[in-house]
C-alpha cells in the first residue's frame, strides 16, 4: 500500500473552512514557523480511500473470531457506540459550569456505583486512562497510605513470576524494589515462597486472580490475610475479571484496590491500541488518596492525567452495564469460562493444555512437546492461523511456559465458532507433522509475510522521509 | 434483558456435557463457598438496546450543548471535520487489538507510521512514538525520560496547565524525585528566576508554548541556559498553533510534546484525548510507548510491525522507563485523519483564524468600560481579562447559549477559535456590554 | 561455537583480555548465540564506576534484553561507540568486538580459562 504522503499532490485539499471573517493578526517573525509542515494534501476523496484501504487491512473483533489471551476481546457494541457520539455526551466542555454537566456527572457517578457494586470496592475514580495507567495509580494509593502513616520502611512490593510485564513496571515507576516470586507448580502463589519475602519491608502485593495461566487461586484469602498480617496492601490487577465479574468480588477476596480494564471486561472498543479506561477503585480507607484534576476538583490530591479521564469509554461501559444488569453481568463471566472450557476440550487430545483442569475464562497451551517432534513453534502455529482469518492467541506468555499460546475466546462467541477454531487447530496439529516446512513459512494469504523485526530495530525507519 | 452472549441454553448444556460438568457452579469449583456470591448484584435489570438508548440520551439531556464556546484552557472546540468522524468508526479500525500481529494489522501500524511521521513534521522532530494517554501524562513521561542517575530534578513553568504540573508532580512523587516551579513573571515564565534555578542536579526544563494564558513564551532563548546547564528542554506545544508557530525543534527543544485534542477531536469532557510525543534520535531509545518502524517482509516487500520493544515493560519489566502498553491510537488515527483532510494550508487557517477570532474578541471587549487585558504580549487563542461583574456576564451569555471564558485568577481566561463566526463575537460583546452598561 | 583460548571468562558468558592494566570485557561466543540477533547495547559512559558481578549495561534482541555484567571493579575508560550503530558485530565477531575497557581495577570475580568455561558451557546448553 501506498503511504498517505506517496499519494500527496501539491496544492490540492479539501473544502472544510469559510474565510476568515475577522481581520487578520500577524504573529511576530521570531516566532513565526520557518517551513510549511509536509502533511498530505488530498481531496476529500482521496483521504476516503485511503484509509479505507488501510482499514481493509486490519482485523477487529467485530469481524472475526479473536481469541487473544488476556485481552478479552469481546464483541463491542454498537449501541455504545452510538450513545458514546451523542452531542449531549461529545459537546460537553470539561470545564463547564456545573449545571451543565449534570449528564455527565450522573453518568460517571452511576457507572461508578455499579462497578463499586462488581468490584466490592467503596470508592472510584475514572481518570486513568488505560490498564496500566490504573496499575499505576492504584499502587500509588498504597504508597499514599503508607506515607500517610509515616511508615517509611516499606519499599517492597510483590509480584509472582507469571505476572503481566505491566506489574513490576508499575511498582518501579512507583519507586518501589520488586521481589518475583516463583509460582507454584499449577501457576497460582507458592505460599512458602510469599511467606519467605513479607516483612515489614513490605508494601503490597499485586495479583490478578484468576492468574495468568487462568486458573483461580483457591488460597486467595490466605495470600491476601498473609500480606494484611505483614502489614502491606493488596493490589488487584482487574485484566481478569471477565471470568468472575457477578460471581466472586476482589472486595471479598481481601484485595484493597483494583483496576479494571472497561476496554476489555466492559466491551469497549480497543481502537487498534486505545483509547482504554483504567477505573480505580479502592476499600474507603484509600478513598481520600484518589486522584483528582488540579483544575476541575480540590487541589491537593494526586493526578494521573487531566480532567476526569476517558469520559466517552465510561459512556460505553455504562450503555454495556445497563443492558447486562444484574443477570447479565455473571452470565457473561459464566459464558466466557464456559466457553473457554469447552475450546480447551475439544483442542485437547492434540495440543496439550499447560495445566489439565477446570480453567477460568482462558487456557494456555504449551506446544514445547509438539515442537520437539515437529519443529513447528507455537510462533509458526500463530501465524498459520491467520491464514484462517482467525487471530492468533497470546504468544509466549505467560514466561513460565515455554511455547504457549493463551487463547480467550470470551462469551460472545458462538458454540459453532469454537466447534470451527477447534477444527482449525486439530488441522495445523496433523499439518504439524505432514508439513512443517509449510507452517515455518505462514502466512500464506496474508497482506504481507513475516516481518524482518531485526532490521526494523536495527536501522530504525520510524517516520517517511520525501525522497 | 440484554445479553450479547450467542448460545441457547440447550447449546450451554451440550458443552457443559462435552467438558463433563453439571452446572456453572462447577466451572467455579475453586472459587472458595465462602466467598461465591450468594446474592444478585445491586445492579438494575438487563435492559433492552431500545430502553438503554432512552436511558443515556436522557442523561445526555441533562448536560448543556452550547452554541459557542469561548472556553479553552485545555479543551478547544475546534471544527471537526465530518470525514474525521466518520473514519475512525469503521468496524475493523474500531476494535482491532494493538497491532501484535503484523501480517494482520497492516493497516493500523501503517495509519500510525504516518501519525509519527506527521508529529514529526509538526514539531520538527525526528522521531515520535505511537502516542500516550494525553497532554499532561506525554510531558510526564517526557520529564521521566530526561532523568539519569545523576540528574533527577524537573523544573515545570509555573505558566503551564495546572493539570499538567500536578501530573509531573504526581509521577515525579512515583520515583521519588522532586519537581521545582518555576515563577511567573507578567504571564510568563520568569526567565532570570530559570536560570538561577538551574543547578547541575536538573534533568529537564518544562515550558508550554503558548502557555496556560495563551501568551507566547520566549521559548527559543531559554533553550540556551537550559542546556548550558546540561539538563533537557521539553516544550510542550498546542499542535494547532504549530500550523503557524515555531517549531519545538528550530526553538531548541530536545522533546516536544503536547496535548493532540485539537487535531479532530470532541471536547467529551475530557477524553478521550491525545498525548504526542517526539524527539531527537539521539534519544530515541528512551522514548516511551509503542513505535512504529518500517522494514521488509520474507518477500521483500514494505511491511510496517512494532519497533524498539525491547525498551517496553513485557521485555524489560521493573527496568522499563515506563509501564504504558495501551496508548490512544484510535485518537492518533483521528488526528491523521485530520491533519489529512486539513492538509498544510487548512492548519494553518485554523491557526490563523482562530488567533484572529481570539484578537478580535479581545480587541472588542477592551473598548468595554473597565475591561483590561491583564498581560500584554503577543497570544495565540486565549488571553486573560480582569472584569467587572465577571459572574453576571457569565451567567448573561450562558442564558443566550453561550459558554463564556473560564473564571481564572481573579479574571476571566477567554479562547475563541475559527469555529466561531464573527457574528457570534459580535452578539458576545453586545451582551457583555448590555451587562456593563 | 568456538571458544579463545586466550581470553578468561565469566560464569555470566563475558569474556575479558587484560592489555597492562586495562580490562578489555567483550562477550562469549556462546552468549551471542543464545541471544540470537542484537539489535541494540546500552553502554556505560566513560568515567562510570563498574563492580564485579554487577550489571554495567545490556544488550537487547528483538524480543528480549539481557543485562552485561561486569567481571571487574574499575572506571570505564573506553566504550566501543561502534557497537551503537553495529550490534550485529557482536554476533560476527565475539572475540573482536569488545564492549568496554575498564581501568583501576580493584577487584576481579572468579573467571574461568577456556577449558573450564567449555566445561561450564557443556553443562549449560
């Protein structure tokens, strides 16, 4: 495909503006901009097709089956969307007077009762804008806690060794010191190995559950009575949720503060990478340590972003949450362990599951067994399936095993869709063993083979030079 | 009651059946009793599509559309084009995941590549990255960047957005490092207060252009002590004005940044927005987020994939400079899509016209008894009046449609843009003077 | 995978060259092999402080980084800026691209001759 800028000619553009109708203000030349920036200059036409093109080449969940691990890719709907692009909701100035933002307001306040209600959680802000983002500012509730106390001597905080890369990222950029347990062998905390590390050097811990390998850590409240005992906080890293959310509350489980990822439990849409919504809520005691905007609220607090937050994700969630209500929500948690049950019974008998048993609402399959008879890697399996119009799960993650693929397939799926991903998976398992030259050079029928990743970061091209 | 799960109740127990279960409360056999919800949830019934859409355009009622916005202060309500909605609401660019797969997403890491390179162009930098959260969180993560282990002290202009200082000063709370303000001298950054502030322990200087009163900072010649101090200079820029205005690159910035709402975003009380973020390639490798880079595929043809992972948290976890994954790419595909359907000229018409909107306003409401300008300087959309009876004029235009300037300081912090007509500036000095009269 | 038989090493896969007082410290054969690829280093600056068995930089492929750890203690008195635009002359050539050259060394961890750290290698792979 042609870039945008390969397709430029000078002088043409779209007719978007009337005439300035004021006289026109001279800026002074010290600050005056010395060239004309090279962006595109197009007919309306021209940028129509464009990005239609671009859009022909990229796979939503809307479109096609999307089994990406621990991303829940659910179907996003289009209600919500629409509710998300009404002008009472898109018009609205942050910064208006009070009176005029009662919608908004009641909106942010009724999904916040709601998801408090999901979470067992007392209190919530909507402001941090991603997954991370939450992390972020629910570890930074713990250090405010701490501090708050005067109790200085915590600077641990504890992440198991399966945990998203997000984790450890997030303590340290809270100025914490990171101690990786090891897990168990079915993937959940080695309680040995927990108790070996809290101390009064101990901040909190951070935990999703169920875990990354999808599977319920039966000795949740002992993890987290263990490290309330140390006197540290527990911190839920919500990416999971969508197995438990109306069937178990991370409130009741012991955790003090939780994310939730609105862009995947609440079936907003990713956009290609974001915009997400990270909402934090936390027990009341962390409540008064809540982020707020310098310029909209009380001055004094913590911020993480400005304004209130991603306010059109929260619509979205709250359209979503309003039509699921209170059967809704558990049978869509219910639905998607289901469903991820049975994909991982029907794969079974030729990839291998890493853990054989009841799983949560995902599964990884560790292909270290099937590479060393065929030498086709979990990679070359990814990357056949795309030549089914399927994406391809989660590629080796968790760390803790080797060859994994972690597949989601979430609710919204059909049972013929799994009954279809489960026959395509049986087939690249038999082609394994025929045709494993084949399956090293998949993608077939893609847009483009496999991608030179080693020159693209060797001699970075991060940005089109005119030739 | 609404439901979006697909399978009938007998489809539910066939695969119940396969797995070898009896009912859903096997599927949460480690779940311990004592924690398994034995109650519904506090939550309203499921709802049909048609009663949630009474519901939210309900709450969307209640909120106040105006027909002019002379507000700013972070939030600018400028003209989006209809293509520019339009776009970013196809299906598949709608709810694709972050491009992993890059045999599957070439159309997203393509839209991206002509982001940055369009970033680039605007700030006159080399490099961008795939965009963050905003504007205040890209000067964060700017301010982050810039520390070493011998240099960790940030200093932020005093004369930049509230929300944007107390989020340095929250993730500078993170790390554990200070953050210093610095003064402000007639509505702009106190530049003999800058010099004497720079001691060897600074990393970056943090100055927004136009600053929080839309005056035009003296950007260029404080690059110079900011760097014969050793430390790094971060302008933080408004993208519109950058149609017209100095590029952060020829003022000596070392990283540009700035909040991309403007660029065909709505206002939606306040996301979701647009962090950009560019730098020289001298620091490329420290740039947080995604990157998007160009290389080659098995056959030798242009193929686009995620760049330079190995500085990000899944590779590098507790040593990456920072945690972010999920970023704004919907919204940078909405700025590309805008600065396309603008081109070079329409950007710089925007800016144009909005600088001379904002003059015009400010030109008019000056001849108004008592209304003064409380700093003089050359300013791009926004400017600060000290005025009598600030509230009644407010609460006089708000009554015609009209969201007047921000109360800010004592004064009242006004923003117009071209997507005001003259006829509107008019009506709005009318009523202000009917007010004053 | 070859192994010099003139260069001491470090159970941690660096190798080092002693030229009179200054330390040459590169890395092994076998590491570039099992690192697959480099795409990047992150090198010290000259003037920094190094500590045996500590990290003093790290090399990055394209889905993993591995941090060098230094087997000296010593001031970094040269780094081979060359590496930052050609990593890939690590994989070319362990044993001619060295990384950095440490001077006041005051302290030197365990090393292995080539025969032993073969051995070490072995029980490894």
């Amino acid at each position: 495909m042609k870039l945008i800028f390969e397709k430029s000619v000078p002088g043409r553009r779209c007719a978007i503006l009337p005439a300035c109708d004021v006289p026109k203000v001279e800026l002074p030349a010290d600050l005056q901009r010395e060239t004309a920036p090279l962006l595109p200059e197009m007919s309306e036409t021209d940028v129509s097709r464009h990005y239609t093109e671009l859009n022909q080449h990229v796979h939503g969940v809307n479109c096609g089956f999307y089994p990406l691990g621990s991303c829940t890719m659910k179907y996003n709907p289009r209600i919500d969307e629409e509710m998300a692009s009404l002008p009472g909701f898109t018009g609205i100035h942050p910064l208006a007077p009070k009176g005029a933002v009662e919608g908004c307001e009641e909106v942010i306040e009724t999904a916040k009762r709601y998801l408090c209600e999901i979470t067992g959680m007392a209190d919530m802000t909507f402001q941090p804008a991603a997954g991370a983002h939450g992390e972020f500012t629910g570890v930074l509730l713990i250090k405010q806690y701490h501090d708050s106390r005067n109790d200085k001597n915590r600077t641990k905080i504890i992440v198991p060794d399966s945990a998203h890369g997000t984790n450890p990222a997030t303590a340290a950029m809270c100025g914490y010191q990171v101690v990786n347990i090891p897990s168990a062998p079915n993937g959940c905390v080695d309680l040995d190995a927990l108790k070996a590390v809290l101390g009064p050097d101990t901040a909190g811990l951070m935990l999703t559950n169920p875990n990354t390998v999808g599977i319920f850590d039966e000795n949740i409240l002992e993890i987290t009575r263990l490290v309330h005992e140390a006197g540290g906080l527990c911190y839920y890293d919500g990416a999971n949720l969508n197995a438990v959310m109306g069937v178990v509350r991370p409130g009741d489980m012991g955790f003090d503060c939780v994310h939730l990822n609105l862009h995947k439990t609440f079936a907003t849409p990713h956009g290609g990478g974001g915009p997400g919504a990270g909402a934090v809520g936390c027990k009341a005691f962390l409540a008064p340590f809540l982020p707020h905007s310098a310029l909209m609220e009380e001055p004094g607090h913590i911020q993480v972003r400005g304004f209130r937050g991603n306010f059109l994700v929260v619509v979205r969630a709250l359209a979503y949450l309003l039509t699921l209500g209170r059967e809704g929500v558990p049978e869509a948690a219910q639905n998607a362990v289901l469903n991820a049950n049975y994909l991982m019974a029907c794969i079974k008998g030729t990839f291998t599951p890493a853990f054989d048993r009841i799983c949560m609402h995902e599964f990884v399959l560790d292909l270290s067994e099937f590479k060393k008879a065929t030498g086709v890697s979990a990679l070359d399996v990814a990357k056949s399936l795309i030549d089914y119009g399927m994406h391809p799960p989660t590629m080796y993650f968790p760390l803790i095993v080797h060859e994994a693929l972690m597949l989601e397939p979430t609710e919204t799926e059909s049972k013929e869709t799994l009954d279809w991903a489960a026959e395509v998976f049986r087939a690249l398992y038999e082609l394994g063993y025929k045709d494993p030259a084949f399956m090293h050079a998949a993608p077939h029928n893609a847009q483009i083979g496999r991608p030179d990743e080693v020159k693209a970061a060797r001699n970075p091209i991060v940005r089109y030079v005119k030739a | 009651m609404g439901s979006y799960v697909p399978s009938t109740q007998e489809q539910r127990q066939e695969m119940l059946q396969a797995i070898g279960l009896k009912d859903f409360r096997d599927l949460y056999r480690d779940v311990p009793e004592s924690m398994y919800l034995d109650h519904p949830l506090d939550l309203p019934e499921g709802q049909s599509e048609l009663e949630v859409s009474r519901a939210l355009n309900g709450m969307a009622r209640k909120n106040k559309v105006y027909d002019a916005v002379l507000r700013g202060a972070g939030a600018y309500d400028h003209y989006i084009p209809s293509i520019v909605k339009y776009i970013p609401a196809k299906e598949e660019f709608l709810t694709a995941y972050t491009p992993y797969q890059a045999e599957m997403s070439q159309g997203v890491l393509q839209s991206i590549f002509e982001y940055q390179t369009e970033i680039c162009e605007l700030t006159g930098m080399d490099v961008s990255n795939a965009s963050v959260y905003d504007g205040a969180t890209a000067a964060a993560e700017a301010c982050a960047m810039a520390r070493d282990r011998k240099r960790r002290l940030t200093l932020v202009s005093g004369a930049a957005h509230p929300d944007v200082i107390n989020t340095i000063r929250t993730y500078s709370y993170g790390t554990n490092d200070e953050v210093k303000v610095i003064p402000v001298k007639n509505g702009k950054t106190d530049r003999e207060a800058l010099k004497a502030m720079l001691t060897p322990e600074v990393s970056a200087v943090y100055v927004q252009q136009p600053n929080f009163y839309g005056l035009f900072e003296d950007a260029e010649t404080m690059a110079v002590p900011v760097h014969e101090a050793g430390a790094l200079y971060i302008l933080g820029v408004n993208p519109i004005a950058l149609g017209i205005m100095k590029t952060p690159r020829d003022c000596g910035a070392d990283i540009a940044v700035g909040e991309g709402q403007p660029l065909g975003l709505p206002i939606a009380y306040g996301g979701p927005y647009l962090g950009f973020m560019a730098t020289t390639t001298k620091n490329m490798r420290k740039l947080p987020g995604r990157i998007v880079g160009e290389t080659t595929d098995d056959n030798g043809n242009r193929a686009y994939v995620l760049s330079l992972q190995a500085r990000e948290q899944h590779i590098r976890r507790e040593k990456a400079g920072s945690n972010i994954c999920s970023n704004e790419a919907l919204c940078a595909l909405t700025a590309g899509v805008y600065l396309a359907a603008m081109g070079p000229a329409g950007l710089k018409e925007v800016a144009e016209s909005s600088m001379a909107k904002a003059h015009y306003l400010c030109r008019e409401l000056m001849q108004l008894p008592g209304v003064k300008l409380r700093y003089e300087g050359p300013f791009f959309h926004e400017f600060l009046l000290d005025m009598p009876k600030a509230d009644e004029i407010l609460a006089a235009l708000d009554q015609k449609g009209i969201l007047g300037g921000l109360p800010y300081e004592g004064g009242v912090l006004w923003c117009a843009t071209e997507k005001v007509s003259k006829e509107m500036l008019d009506e709005v000095v009318a009523i202000v003077k009917g007010v004053l009269a | 995978m070859t192994i010099n038989p003139d260069l001491k090493y470090s159970k941690s896969h660096e190798w080092v060259r002693m030229d009179g007082d200054v330390a040459v410290i590169g890395i092994s054969d076998f590491a570039q092999d099992a690192l697959g690829d480099l795409v990047f280093v992150n090198l010290p600056q000259v003037g920094d402080d190094v500590t045996a068995g500590e990290a003093f930089g790290d090399v990055e492929s394209v889905k993993a980084v591995s941090d060098l750890m230094s087997p000296v203690t010593g001031v970094v008195c040269e780094i081979n800026e060359e590496l930052l635009d050609a990593p890939e002359n690590l994989n070319n050539d362990p044993y001619g691209a060295w990384i950095i050259k440490v001077e006041n060394v005051t302290d030197t961890e365990e090393l292995l001759d080539a025969a032993a750290y073969e051995a070490h290698c072995a029980a490894e792979a």
